[in-house]
C-alpha cells in the first residue's frame, strides 16, 4: 500500500502570455520531440522527466513520456521504488518492448498504447525494457529493406511513429522521448518518428563532436528513408507514414558544471595556470557552441524564426539526489532549509526552458505573433 505524503505546490503562476503561447501551441496538436545526444552523461534524462513535468503540472498539459533508453533511467526515476518492482517483477510487464514485439513476430502494430500514470510527476508514461536491446537487430535488418522501398521494412521503421499517431488519437499536447546514447537502429527509428529533436549537452569538446555527429548522420537516413518510399509499392497501406514530416531541430539546453569552492589557487603557481587554463577552454568552448550548432545543425532549423539555446542547468547541489530518492520533480521536492532556496532555481530553470520551447514550436512553424 502506498503511503500518502505532503505535497509541495508546483510554484510559479504561470503568467498570461506564457499561458497564450502555450495555448497556441495546444491548438496545433500533438508535438512529438526526443530529446538525443550520442553522448552520454549530459542530463537528458533529467531534463525530459522535469521538462514533461513543468508542462504537466503547471502549463496542465497532457504530456506522454516514452523511455526508450534500455537502462531505464527514466523509469527509474519517476516511479517509487514499490511500484517500480512490482511492475519488473512481473513476468512481461506492458513497456516500450510491448510497442515493438508485435512486429518482430509479423504482426504488424500493437492495437494499444501501454501507457501507465507517473503521478507525481503528473505525466503518462511507456515505461522502459531492457529487453527493447534486443530488437536492435531487427530495426537494423528490416531498415535495409525500408530503404529499398520493401513495406516490411518501412512498417518497421515507422513503429515509432505510429505509437505518435496514437498519442495523437488519445489527444496529448506532447510526447517525449528519452533515447540512449547511441546513433543505433532503435534511435534512427525514433528520429525518422519525431517532428522536433533537442540537444541537452555538457560543456565539453565532445559535445561538439556529437553535434557534428548528430547533423551529418540524421541527414542522410532522412534521404534515404525518403527514397525507400518512392520507390515502395504503396506508401499509403501504412497510415503512419508522413511524407510531410521534416524532422526540425529545436533547441539545446546545457548542463552546467559544478562550481568549484574553497580558496584559490595562487595564480602564479602550477595549480593555478592549469585551472585557468582549464577555465579558458570552458569559456571557449561555451561560446562557440552558437557557431556550431550553426555549422552542423543549421540545416534542420531556421534561425530567423528560433533561438536555438533553451536554457542552461546550473548545478543544483544535493537537489537532484533528493528529487530522484522521492521520485519527485526538482520543482516539488519536498524539504526545508537549503532546499528551499534550490527548489526556487529549478522552478525558475525549467519554467524558462518550457517557455523557450513553447516559443520555438511555434516559432519553427511560423506561427509566433
């Protein structure tokens, strides 16, 4: 059983225009956005679960969470304990592996959604299955058939994108998905799914090298997938195909690093040239981060219409522990003293990134006045 616990109220009214723009955005249907990096440890998982959160509990949209990463991170996190065990102790728990099993058996899509409730979070949730590791092969079999123009091959390469045309049925406003670290089949095939793609990344150099990686290899499966097509028998036997969809990048939100205490270093000494040094590369590479997402995503997106940066995750000490021990948003997690102050920045750092992310919706569609 359960246990009942206080809540913490969500924060932040949410003010007029943000609620107009919001309503804009819901006028135009479900929005389907992954959120990717082939690089891991960049906060993405964290990201989307207090992103989906924010719009669930105070914009009060109906927002659909897909985890797609194989390790579950995001399940993890937003079911208690109990209730997590008690749904992997089962013998086939309904998740994201029950989305794609059907076709793997030649059955062709699944006739429901295996949708759950994260209620604290206030989001619908497809949990995650270490076992969707092991579709990998078939995603990667039936994508060359799909670029030859073979139906098989296509249906399963548009699985995902028919559990977006669900989500669409079931009237969401949104629907996420968290992705592994990988530029694998299970990803491609979620990639060709999405209307909108978002970059969390750290401060690094090989971020860099995954943005790179990110414009050049995405590009060429769309223009394959678009040749599969035109040369299949009949596109239109399989209703999840979009030949409109345009997969549109639509932001990057950066995690920031901890800030480093104590005293410094003599500037004169060892240590201290080497953390300038250290400090001088960070700053360089932050500020080129503009140029490069120009360079190697630029093509996805029109920089007249969007502001690409989202927004930046400062590091919020022993908040995030916190947040993923009491399967709690950052925004109401539940204590006093420190955390007050805490649970303040994250309000204020994810309700700026979900208005840059209403804006850019609406922005990359024209739509912004």
């Amino acid at each position: 059983m359960k246990r009942s616990r206080r809540r913490i109220t969500t924060g932040i009214p949410v003010e007029k225009e943000h609620k107009r723009i919001f309503d804009l955005v819901k006028s135009q249907g479900v929005q389907a956005t992954c959120f990717f990096n082939n690089k891991g440890g960049v906060g993405k998982t964290t990201l989307v679960a207090n992103l989906a959160a924010e719009l669930a509990l105070n914009f009060h949209a109906k927002v659909l969470v897909v985890d797609c990463d194989p390790q579950c991170n995001l399940t993890q996190y937003v079911l208690g304990d109990e209730e997590a065990l008690e749904i992997y102790s089962r013998t086939d728990p309904l998740s994201v592996y029950s989305v794609i099993r059907p076709l793997s058996l030649g059955k062709g899509y699944g006739k429901e959604l295996p949708i759950q409730k994260a209620e604290s979070f206030g989001f619908d949730l497809i949990i995650g299955d270490p076992r969707l590791a092991l579709q990998e092969d078939l995603l990667a079999q039936d994508w060359r058939d799909a670029k030859a123009g073979g139906m098989r091959g296509l249906r399963t390469t548009y699985v995902f994108a028919d559990v977006v045309g669900k989500a669409k049925d079931l009237n969401y406003d949104f629907v996420f998905f968290d992705m592994g670290p990988s530029l694998g089949a299970i990803n491609r095939s979620i990639l060709l799914a999405m209307d909108f793609f978002v970059v969390p990344m750290a401060i690094d150099i090989f971020s860099i090298w995954a943005i790179k990686n990110i414009g050049t290899t995405v590009g060429v499966w769309q223009k394959e997938l678009r040749t599969g097509i035109s040369l299949s028998e009949d596109p239109s036997e399989i209703p999840s195909i979009d030949q409109s969809r345009h997969l549109k990048f639509l932001g990057y939100v950066t995690q920031q690093h901890k800030e480093r205490g104590g005293s410094e270093p003599d500037i004169g000494s060892k240590d201290g040239i080497n953390r300038k040094r250290i400090v001088q590369a960070y700053k360089d590479i932050s500020e080129g981060f503009p140029t490069q997402i120009t360079t190697n995503l630029g093509s996805f997106y029109d920089s007249k219409r969007i502001n690409p940066h989202l927004g930046d995750i400062r590091h919020l000490g022993s908040l995030a522990p916190k947040s993923q021990s009491q399967h709690e948003p950052m925004i109401s997690v539940r204590g006093t003293g420190s955390y007050t102050q805490l649970r303040k920045q994250a309000r204020e750092i994810y309700r700026g990134i979900a208005v840059r992310y209403l804006e850019n919706l609406l922005g990359s569609q024209g739509s912004l006045t």
